[in-house]
C-alpha cells in the first residue's frame, strides 16, 4: 500500500476552527448525506477533460470525495487538495489511503485566500465544489484560483445558485436551513466569475441547473461559447 497522503499544516485561523467544530462528527457521514444535495459535482468532473500527467488542484476538499473520484477517472493524473479543515483533513487521508491513491493525491492544510503560503506551482485544473459559499472571504479565494493556473488550464466551479426558479417559500426555507451551517449562496459569484476569466484573458462559460439550484462555472483559452 502507498504511504499516508502528505499533511502540511498551515497557520490556523477563526475560520479553521469554526470549520473544525462543524465537521468534527458530521465528517464521518458527510459523504452519505451531501450527495443528495450537492448536486453537479459529478458533471463537473466529468467536464474536466484532464490532460495525460496533468496535475488539478481543488480549493477546499473536504473529505476527499471529489479528489477520488477524479482520480478514477483521470488515471494519469495527479492531484492536490488544500483544506482549511484539520478534521477534514484527516478523513480525506483515509479515504485517499484506504483506496491506494496516495501516490497520486496529497492533501494540504491551509486557508484559500493565502495559497502562496503553500507554494503548490501551478495546476492544469483548479476546481471549487461547493466551497466558495462558505469561504468568508471567497472572492480572494476565488482569485488565489486563478493565479495558480497554468497556461491553457481551467478553473471550474459548482456551486449554489440564484434558487430562482424555486418555489418562494422553499428557496427562503433552503436559505436559512444552509445558514445553519454557515453557507451562504453567494449574489454575485457569476459576475465575479466572469471578472476574473476576463482579467486573466479566459473565455467563460456559466449558467444554472435544476431551477437555479446549482450554478457551474468554467474558465479556460479558447473562444467564448
């Protein structure tokens, strides 16, 4: 078997706690419930399109659910997940090691807005799932992403959406159960989003799905669509 995934531990903040206090219990089942509500992550990685021997690199990784999945699917590439999460931190490496993948996958604690703490290099892909909702500062997070982009690389992007086309009483009901766990969809990410890929010379494509529910988002070269 591989060894343990590499866990470097950066600088702790408040926000580091509070992550911690969340996800102390609920990182043992988070999986199992998550996947009926965190929907278009699959999509999203599917819509990869990771080169041979390209490395992608995810902004708040959580258990390290969508780090294996990629790496089924990507088989010759190599992966790095940065949390600010100890806790979750440490289920992802068992998740990585439990399924022999340390070789190709390492985790790394620290805060998003500040990965030139880390120096990770560059990435071919940088992926946010569901994350920038809970990030107090996202929108730096959200940049950090795309100055870790390598020439011809990508960000993407799953995430909440408007939630305008739901029904008015479920949308507010939605909102305030997500606040229960210090999530907050964010306005303007798709203008942000949009922002960014043009300061960086991208093409961008966005849009919504299951009645705004899940906004994707993908930056790259090329035309835009």
């Amino acid at each position: 078997m591989s060894p343990a995934p590499e866990v470097v531990i950066a600088p702790a903040a408040g926000h580091a706690a509070l992550m911690d206090g969340v996800y102390r219990y609920q990182r043992h089942f988070y999986d199992l419930t998550r996947k009926y509500y965190l929907l278009g992550r699959d999509r999203m990685i599917a819509d990869l399109e990771v080169p041979a021997g390209g490395r992608v690199l995810e902004i708040g990784c959580g258990t390290g659910r969508n780090l294996v999945t990629l790496a089924r699917r990507y088989p010759q590439a190599t992966a790095v997940g940065v949390d600010i999460s100890e806790a979750m931190l440490e289920t992802a490496t068992r998740q990585i090691t439990r399924r022999d993948l340390a070789g190709r996958i390492s985790v790394r604690a620290g805060d998003a807005s500040a990965l030139e703490q880390l120096e990770l290099g560059q990435f071919d892909r940088v992926v946010f799932s569901y994350t920038l909702s809970m990030m107090p500062v996202w929108q730096q997070a959200l940049e950090q992403g795309f100055a870790r982009l390598a020439p011809g690389g990508s960000v993407h992007v799953v995430d909440f959406g408007s939630l305008a086309g739901l029904p008015g009483l479920l949308a507010r009901v939605l909102h305030a159960w997500l606040r229960r766990f210090h999530v907050t969809p964010r306005a303007n990410l798709d203008e942000t989003f949009r922002a960014l890929a043009r300061r960086h010379g991208l093409a961008v494509q966005t849009g919504e799905t299951h009645r705004g529910y899940v906004w994707l988002g993908r930056a790259s070269g090329g035309q835009p669509a």
